[in-house]
C-alpha cells in the first residue's frame, strides 16, 4: 500500500475525531476551520460564505427498565419539553438505509393515539438506529423519537419514559470555498463534497473529503480549480442551495464527490467488501459514460448519462447547466453512528477509489472542456 492510502486514511480519522457533524454545531464550526486549513495546506486560497439558519438543540434521554436507550429526535417535528411514559411505539421501515417511505403513514397514527410522544425504532438496518435528513422547518408538532430497531422487542416489555426538551436558536454555518491552479481569469472546475451528517460520517462524509482534498490538488497542475465544501446536507442541503442562491456561478465544469464514496463493511468473517450501491451519473453522452464507467470499473461505479433523476447534491449541481460528473454511494452503515473509520472504509479501499475518481475526472474534463 503506497503513502496515498494511508494518507486519505489518517483525513478520514482525523475528520470523523472531530466529532458530530450536524450543522450549526460547535463540531461544524471546528470542521470548517479543519477543511479550510487542509485546503490552505495544499496552496488553496479560502474564502468561508456564512449563512444563518434556526439550528433544532435537543436534550432527550430515553430510559427502559431504568437502563438508557440510544435515541435521537426527529429533528424539527416537534419543539418543547416532554416528560411522560405516555407513549406511542412503532416500528419505522428504512429502505436501503436512505430514507422511511412511511414516516408520515406511521406519524400520523402517533398523533392519533392519545399519547405525548412517539418512539419509532427504525428497523431494515441493521437493526440500527438510522438518521433521517430533514429540511429545517417545524413539522407536526407532535414529539417523536427515533430508536434503534434492536430495542423493539425489549421495548414492548419494558416501562419506558421519555425526557425530551426541544427547541429552536438562531445559528450560523458556512461554506468554504477553496481556489487552486492557475488562472482566474478561466472559468474554474468546481470540486464539491458536503461536510456536514448526522454522526461521525467517517464512511458517509470523510471519505469523500479526503478524495475530494487529494483530486482537487492534482486537477489543479492542469486547470483552474474551485473546491466548495458544503454544510447543511442533512438539512436537505441547506447550505449549498443558500450559496447557490446568492453566487451566480460559471464553472466550466463539476465533479460532485457524495455520500460513502470509499466505503467497505467491514467484519471478522466476511473480511472487507466494496459498499453494496454506487452510482455514476454524469451529463455525458453514452459514449463517454460508457468510457467512464470502465475506468471507474476498480471502484465499482456504474455510470449512467444523463439520468432523470439525480442523487444527493448532485440534483442541484446539474442544475448550473455546465458539465457534470456525480458520484455517490451507500453502505449498510450510512447515517448511523456505528459509521466510524475502522468499520468503514481502509487505506486500500481509499487508494482504489481515489486512483479511479482521479483517472475518470482527468478524462471526463480532457472531453468536456476540448476546445
């Protein structure tokens, strides 16, 4: 294994160490001085964009049988204090990890139930508890707890009371920016990855940081480069879609780095393997998706061109109209807290994928940008 893997490897640590990454947060505040730093150490000259928003603070504490549970709020559904055993269980059915088709099916009969709150175990996961994005508006107003699916049967047994004391403060985050290359004059191929998740996000966020700080510098040696590195993602992309809003920007091209970019499941009997979904998509015509889709080939990226939907931040990238090479992933660990570097992802998985995503954007920019 040569220095880059473990290089890209020490980022995801140091990255995940930080801390949560929800925004708003003071591990936000130190994750955006972090990314900006890497950034100044690799030559980059760094703005920071901030932006204000109502940040959701929770306190909840969730005891059965007198021993604590894992738990977490639904962000925004709900704000105020509970103190009550009064209280409505369901199950909640993840899909792929990404999201709970029937939150507002199941929701709806909490509020319905005569109880103050609603303690969802979110089951299809692992038996884990799984964090749902939310956009940063008030929702029902009914207060409702996430739980992992594991606790369900002993729950159903259990006297169970709940403390939860929610509220919403004015808050801030940023954008960081990074310019590398030479130049300005050129219009920049942008570089973005998100910073911002629910927990420690080493496989979801980290490994598409390290990617993203590695492949930035070595794109840089032939073009102008623009990083953007975005919070707010798990607040449906709060904050790329605020500094979309306000910069009226030209790129001559973006490489979108998403979600569990590197990621492996890791275990004792079945050793390391590549994440179960990747997704390429690109603006590209056939022939060059086609083209693309063999280089990423070691890092298992299929790529699709010009699909009806896109994923992730991509779905505001594409539309800047400028070409567009997006890749994302998902990993039986995405939006968990079990999400740490040592479960998800190593220095070869890293080195793989970064020599793949550096490979494929040298080509997709080589076509694109042809005079």
């Amino acid at each position: 294994m040569s220095r880059t893997g473990e290089h890209l490897y020490q980022l995801v640590q140091a990255y995940a160490a930080l801390g949560e990454h929800r925004t708003g947060t003071p591990v936000d505040q130190a994750t955006i001085e972090w990314f900006a730093t890497e950034l100044g150490k690799r030559g980059a000259r760094v703005d920071k964009v901030p932006y204000r928003f109502e940040r959701y603070v929770a306190n909840c504490r969730l005891m059965a049988h007198a021993a604590e549970v894992e738990a977490l709020p639904l962000y925004y559904e709900a704000v105020g204090k509970v103190h009550s055993s009064r209280l409505h269980l369901a199950e909640l059915a993840i899909v792929a990890n990404l999201n709970a088709p029937q939150l507002d099916e199941v929701g709806a009969r909490a509020r319905m139930s005569g109880t103050d709150a609603a303690i969802l175990a979110t089951s299809g996961a692992g038996g884990r508890l799984v964090a749902l994005n939310r956009a940063p508006v008030l929702g029902s107003g009914f207060p409702t707890v996430l739980v992992p699916g594991s606790a369900l049967p002993m729950l159903r047994q259990a006297a169970v009371h709940l403390e939860l004391d929610a509220r919403l403060e004015p808050s801030e985050s940023a954008t960081v920016i990074g310019h590398l290359g030479q130049g300005d004059a050129a219009p920049p191929v942008v570089v973005a990855t998100p910073l911002s998740g629910w927990f420690r996000c080493a496989g979801e966020r980290g490994t598409g940081i390290a990617i993203a700080l590695q492949l930035a510098k070595e794109l840089a040696e032939r073009w102008p480069v623009m990083v953007v590195g975005t919070t707010g993602h798990e607040l449906h992309f709060l904050g790329l879609r605020r500094f979309l809003a306000a910069h009226e920007l030209h790129p001559s091209a973006v490489i979108f780095l998403g979600a569990s970019l590197a990621t492996t499941t890791l275990g004792p009997e079945s050793g390391s393997t590549f994440a179960s979904f990747h997704q390429g998509l690109t603006t590209a015509g056939e022939g060059l998706a086609k083209r693309l889709e063999g280089v990423l080939a070691p890092a298992r990226f299929p790529v699709r061109s010009n699909p009806a939907q896109w994923l992730g931040e991509g779905e505001e990238w594409v539309r800047l109209g400028t070409p567009l090479l997006s890749l994302t992933s998902r990993f039986p660990l995405f939006h968990t807290a079990q999400d740490l570097p040592e479960h998800s992802t190593s220095p070869e998985q890293l080195e793989v994928t970064h020599t793949a995503v550096n490979r494929a954007a040298q080509l997709f920019l080589e076509e694109s940008l042809r005079d």
